[in-house]
C-alpha cells in the first residue's frame, strides 16, 4: 500500500476537514518547489522567506495564543499542517525559537522581553538556538558546568555548549547555565540567560556531520558580558523554566508520516531495484506496515487525549521511542531496497524523483537521540510510569 495522510487520519470531524483542504490547496500552491523533498535539511537562511509566507497567511505558530500572534489552534489542526507539509515533502520551520523559546518567553518573559523577542521569532527575522548540551553534559544536563557569575547589572559567562543545531545560524541563544555551583539538588543553581551570539567573547564553530552537512555547531564564551535583564525566570530557576515546556513538540518529531514516508521510497526503489520480488524484502515491508498502523492508531488516540489535556505521562516518551525507532527500521529497509546502491552517497533518480537512501539512514540515526535519547526516555517510563526503583 501506498502511505497517505489520510490513511493516518481518516476521522477528522468536518470543521478539520475543511482546514485541512484549505491547507493543502494553499500550501501546494504557496511552498516553493525547489525546498521539497530535499535529500539533505534546508539551512535557516534559505528557508527564511517560506517561513515568512506561513507568517503572513497566519500559520506560522499555530499552537501559540492569540494575543502572542499565535493561532491558538487545536493540537489537531498543529498535526494538520504538519501532516499537509510533509504530504509535499515541504520543510517544516525549525523549532527552537516557534516550539521551545518563544513559548518559553510568552510563559516566563518580562513585557520588555516578550516585545523585544517574540516578533522576531513568529517574523523568522531572528534565528535562535538552545544551548543546554555540553561536552560532559548531555543525558545528565544536571551537571552542566558552564558558568554565568552575577557582577553588578550583568552576567559575566564562561563555558563550552556544543550539539547546538543551527548554532553558526543563530542571532540568539537560550541557554542554561549554572549560577550557583553549590545548590542542593543540583538543579536549583542553574539560570536560564538569553545570549545574544554577536557578543564579544562568543566563538561559534559549525560541527560538519556523518551527512556531510553542519546542522551543529560549538560555542565557547570567554569573559561574555550578559545584561541582567535577559534572565529568563528567577536567578536559579531556569530548570522549572525549562522544564514548562509542554511535549508537543514530540507529535512532530515522533510522527508516524516520519515512516510512511520511508516506506513509500522503500517501495518505490524496490520496485525500481527488483528487490520488490523478493519474498524477504516483502515479509519485512509488511511487517513494518503492520507495526505503523499499530502505531498510528496509538498515535491518534494519543493525540485525541493530549488535546482533552488527559495525557498520560508516558505518552510523550512511548512516542519518541515507537516513532524513532519506527523511522529507524525505515530508513534500514530503504537501504537494503536500494541493494548496492544503498551504499552510495549519490542520489538515485527515479522518473522525477531523486532519492538517497544513505542520507535517510544517516537523518534517522538523530532521532533516537536529540531531545533526550531514548534510554533516558525507557529510564522516565521506568521510574515515574512503572514506579521501579533505580
Ligand atoms: C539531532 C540532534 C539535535 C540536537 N540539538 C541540540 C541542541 O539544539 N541543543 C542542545 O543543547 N543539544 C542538542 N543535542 C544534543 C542532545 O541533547 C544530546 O546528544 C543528548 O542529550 C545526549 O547527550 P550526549 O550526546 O552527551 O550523550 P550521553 O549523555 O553521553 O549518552 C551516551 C549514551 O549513553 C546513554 N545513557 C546515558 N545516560 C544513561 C542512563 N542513565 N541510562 C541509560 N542509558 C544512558 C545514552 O542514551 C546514549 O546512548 C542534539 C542532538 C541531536 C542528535
């Protein structure tokens, strides 16, 4: 079978129906061709002006209030645009300045910051990063060393971030650091500061990737002055400021399309590669079909609980492993699809399509592991869900 959205979500009632025709028809008609379906991501500056088109037709940060200038969507009409860009293989804005700053900022800002920083964030003017992951701290962020020392009105910051994606893009930073080394739970000495990356002091350097792209980059700051007034929260508070961050964003990320998408190519390239005659290959792309209806089916019903605020808390963990490791499983059959050329670096063209099944391998490898990997979300089902001891 070939995956469509709407085998993933056939019960939209009528009012999301009609939204969802009314995007599909604007988006095919509005997303410049020659962003879809690229092999390797759209860098933040290329994407600037389709960002700034899905400003204007309002669309841009759905899930946000609307006196923020948000839509104050529903999360199924948040899953509709997702599903009817990623139908066209359109890219999706990045996250961190729509999904994790700025709603950060609408929750905890000051007047002063919410005026200075939310119109260059829904406008995509101004391109952010999250700098939270050091070399020593990733899985445990507690532990995060980075140090920001209050002197007068200003912070003076020294540390490293690394990991950071889009870093070498970015205008701003949020970024957690540690302002009193001697808090008990460690925790409660950690500040949430918002940097401005034009700083003197700040080093910016792009990490090239397995992909061969730079989708991170690594920071250091030496002797960084940070005004006082960009404290996001209380002085000590930024992991309850931190923390407030709601997981939607893991309906994206942890999206059932992500696979479906996958085995379409698997399909399409086995039937180019002949490897679609092979009973094997079959029993495997069956299999997989299987386990992403299963999880579709999970994934709606999560989403219908998530919207009633009824969530469990294991919903947005189970999403992140099932739907990583789905895509995963994916990706691996979409390489083997592709017989010896799986192996290749370069596309494989098919009628109009281009196609690169090591550049899918290599994305899916990410998800297991950004935004917290999934051992830490196996540990967090464990503990908090099973009740288990450590
Ligand atoms: C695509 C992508 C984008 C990212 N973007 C950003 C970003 O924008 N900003 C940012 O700050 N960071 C970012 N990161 C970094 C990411 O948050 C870290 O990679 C992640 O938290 C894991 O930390 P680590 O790499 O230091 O691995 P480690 O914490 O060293 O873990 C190594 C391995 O050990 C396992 N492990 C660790 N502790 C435990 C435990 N207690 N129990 C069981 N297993 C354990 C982990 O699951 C992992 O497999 C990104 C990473 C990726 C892949």
């Amino acid at each position: 079978m070939t995956w469509d959205n709407t085998t993933l979500f056939s019960d939209d009632n009528p009012a999301d129906r009609a939204f969802r025709e009314e995007v599909r028809e604007w988006v095919g008609a509005n997303c410049p061709k020659d962003l879809c379906h690229r092999p390797l991501r759209v860098d933040p500056p290329e994407l600037k002006p389709w960002h700034r088109k899905l400003h204007e037709r309002g669309w841009i940060a759905p899930h946000w209030p609307k006196e923020a200038g948000g839509m104050g969507a529903t999360l199924t009409q948040q899953i509709i645009l997702f599903e009817e860009m990623s139908r066209i293989g359109a890219p999706t804005p990045y996250p961190h300045g729509l999904n994790f700053i700025g709603p950060l900022i609408i929750d905890a800002g000051t007047p002063e910051q919410k005026a200075k920083h939310l119109p260059g964030i829904l406008t995509g003017d101004i391109t952010w990063c999250q700098g939270y992951s050091e070399p020593g701290s990733g899985s445990d962020l507690v532990s995060l060393t980075s140090r920001a020392v209050l002197d007068g009105d200003t912070f003076v910051v020294n540390g490293h971030k690394t990991w950071t994606t889009n870093g070498h893009f970015a205008d701003w930073m949020f970024a957690l650091l540690r302002t009193d080394p001697a808090a008990k739970p460690r925790h409660a000495g950690i500040t949430m500061l918002l940097i401005d990356l034009k700083s003197p002091g700040v080093t910016v350097r792009p990490i090239e990737t397995i992909r061969g792209d730079s989708e991170f980059a690594e920071e250091t700051f030496v002797d960084v002055r940070v005004p006082k007034e960009n404290m996001l929260g209380e002085l000590n508070g930024g992991w309850a400021v931190a923390n407030k961050l709601l997981g939607s964003e893991r309906f994206t990320t942890g999206h059932p399309r992500n696979a479906a998408v996958l085995l379409n190519k698997a399909r399409q390239v086995a039937e180019y590669s002949g490897a679609i005659r092979d009973p094997a290959f079959l029993h495997r792309l069956a299999m997989l079909e299987i386990d992403l209806l299963a999880f579709s089916a999970f994934y709606r019903h999560a989403a219908n609980l998530h919207g009633h605020r009824k969530a469990p808390l294991s919903m947005a963990p189970v999403i992140k492993i099932a739907g990583g490791e789905l895509g995963q499983k994916a990706s691996e059959l979409l390489v083997d699809a592709a017989g010896p050329l799986g192996a290749s670096a370069d596309d494989i063209t098919i009628g109009n399509t281009a196609v690169n099944p090591a550049a899918d391998l290599f994305e899916m490898r990410r998800v297991t592991v950004g935004s917290g990997t999934v051992e830490i979300q196996r540990n967090i089902i464990a503990k908090r869900v099973l009740n288990l001891p450590s």
